[in-house]
C-alpha cells in the first residue's frame, strides 16, 4: 500500500499506511504515496503521503495529502514552509568505493556479523564454562553460580569492548558537523548505533538511578550532578550532548543532536542547563535548553529555536506556553 518515488529519504518509526482497524474491520482507504525526493524524518504520521520534494520534519502528522511540491512541514498541526531547492540534480558527492562500502555494511556487518559476534560471545562463555567446570555431581550450586560469573564477566566485558571502547572509537565528538549521506562517516555512526543500542546493549539496568549518569559518561556526554532520566536511549548523539546539574529527563525523552539535510548527516552541539526539565515524551532537536525552562509532554522543538531560561514551553513545534504555572507530568 506504500509508492515511493524516486530519491526518497525515510528514517525510523515513521507510520506509512492508512491501514485502520475500526470494530474488527480492516480498511486501507488510500495508497501512501511519496513523491521523488520526499524527506521524512523520525515519527511522522503520513497516512496519504508527500508530494514530490517535499520535507517531513520530526513527530509530525499530516492525515491528507498535500497538494504543493517542495514544501517542508513540521510539527502537530503543521507548520510549513517552503523548503529550499538547488539548481539540477542533487549528486552524490561520495565515492563509489564509499558507497559499496555503505551497503555492505549496513546490509550485511550491521545485520548478520556484528549478531554473529555476539553469538560468538556467548559460545565463549559455554566453552570457558566447560572447560573450567566440566560435569560433576559434587558442589552443583557452587559450580553453578561460577558458571553463571563467568557468562556475567564475558556479558560486561564484550559490553565494554564493542560498545563502549569500540562503539566511542567509531562514533566521538571529533565527527564532522556535516557529512555526505553515504560517507564513511555516516558509516561508522551506523555501526555504533547498532553496537550501543542493539547488539552489545548494556547489561545494567541503571534507568532512574545515580549510575544511569555514569552510563552516559561512557558513551561521551558531559553531564552534571544530581541527573535524573527514565529512559535507556534518551541522548540520540551523547558526544554532543553538555547537561548542567538537577536535569530531569522524563518517560520516554529525548535529546537528539543530528538531521539528516539534503542528503548530509549533519550535528550540532546541543547544551542543557542546570534545572532544566524534559517531561514524558518531549524530545529536543538540536536546540539548547536554558536554564530552568521546562519542555512539556510530547512537545518538540525546531532546530536552532533554543528555549530561554526559566520559560515553560509547549506544542510542536515548542512555543512559550500563555498557563506557565500550570505543568502536566
């Protein structure tokens, strides 16, 4: 039910039908159709789809259709605006070496070897197991708990190297501020994405706690005393993240430091100052947040509209809210 045109960009958790199912009725009233270089960012709503080069920005939904080409919309309702256009086609400006390089490994590293090294992980740890305990019928408990410490050991140390060590060398603050779609840089932010949030995951459960900070640490953010999140993944791009003291991170938020623009990777440094709150389901976009201010639930911000200190913002995009004294957890 989906037609997609030609040149298209489409990130993650996007919703591309107009499937419904309505009293145990299952209905698709029209095909999702994006025109030749449409843009659609992270969890847009995009039943009918775009026309051609138009641009889908973050959390956004549109339940119709639009009409006009080369537009940009953003937010609930949306915001739109016209998107610049280059003269002629848009080339790729990577080589075709690094373009080969990208599909393998996305298709094939990221997919199947990076899991087979996991697996291999896991035999290491049977095998280590066996040879260091083969079996007995004396002492079962006590050879079952160092069995059970040596998989520990092996889970926290395969942690430490690929995602940790390895996952930073891929991925660091020294990354290029804009990067072709299909460069090597792209690559490796890839690569470590898969590492750190999907393959070698943390064996600690730190969420809400005083070491959550400590895990982020390691992933290159900067964060201040007394850090509070509820979520695993909230800071998208952490070498690029700066966060001041007593932040709080709600359910399900994020801050993020990349988009993706005319076909490059592009990050900017993103600053959250002391106090601040980022409340259940917000998510801030490479936007600075100033001291105090407060992001309300399921807001988001646009690029580049940083949130002045001690504000209370709202919507999507965020605006100032006119019920300040009013805040909803």
């Amino acid at each position: 039910t989906v037609d997609q045109g030609h040149g298209c960009f489409i990130a993650s958790r996007n919703i591309l039908t107009s499937a419904t199912v309505d009293q145990g009725h299952f209905r698709v009233p029209c095909v999702t159709n994006l025109g030749d270089h449409s843009f659609v960012g992270n969890d847009n709503c995009l039943p009918a789809g775009l026309p051609e080069g138009s641009f889908c920005g973050l959390n956004t939904s549109l339940p119709n259709r639009p009409q006009q080409r080369n537009l940009g919309y953003f937010g609930t309702p949306a915001m739109v605006f016209k998107r610049p256009i280059k003269d002629g086609p848009q080339e790729e400006t990577t080589s075709r070496t690094a373009l080969c390089w990208f599909h393998f490994s996305t298709s094939v590293i990221d997919i199947f070897i990076l899991r087979g090294l996991k697996g291999m992980v896991l035999a290491a740890s049977f095998v280590m197991s066996r040879y260091y305990f083969p079996a007995t019928k004396t002492w079962v408990l006590g050879v079952l708990c160092m069995v059970m410490l040596i998989y520990l050991i092996m889970n926290i140390t395969s942690w430490l190297v690929f995602s940790v060590f390895f996952g930073r060398f891929l991925y660091n603050e020294s990354a290029p501020t804009s990067s072709a779609y299909h460069s090597r840089t792209v690559t490796r932010w890839f690569t470590s994405i898969m590492l750190q949030k999907h393959v070698f995951t943390s064996p600690f459960r730190t969420v809400g706690s005083f070491w959550h900070a400590h895990h982020f640490r390691l992933r290159g953010a900067r964060i201040g005393k007394r850090f509070f999140c509820m979520h695993d993944i909230a800071l998208i791009d952490a070498p690029f993240i700066s966060i001041g003291d007593d932040v709080i991170v709600d359910y399900d938020a994020d801050i993020r430091c990349h988009s993706f623009e005319d076909r490059q990777l592009k990050f900017s440094p993103v600053k959250i100052g002391n106090r601040a709150r980022i409340m259940a389901a917000a998510k801030v976009a490479r936007s600075d947040v100033g001291e105090g201010a407060v992001l309300r639930p399921s807001s988001v911000t646009w690029k580049g509209s940083n949130l002045e200190a001690n504000r209370v913002y709202q919507g999507a995009p965020a605006v100032e809210a006119l019920d300040p004294g009013v805040l909803t957890s």
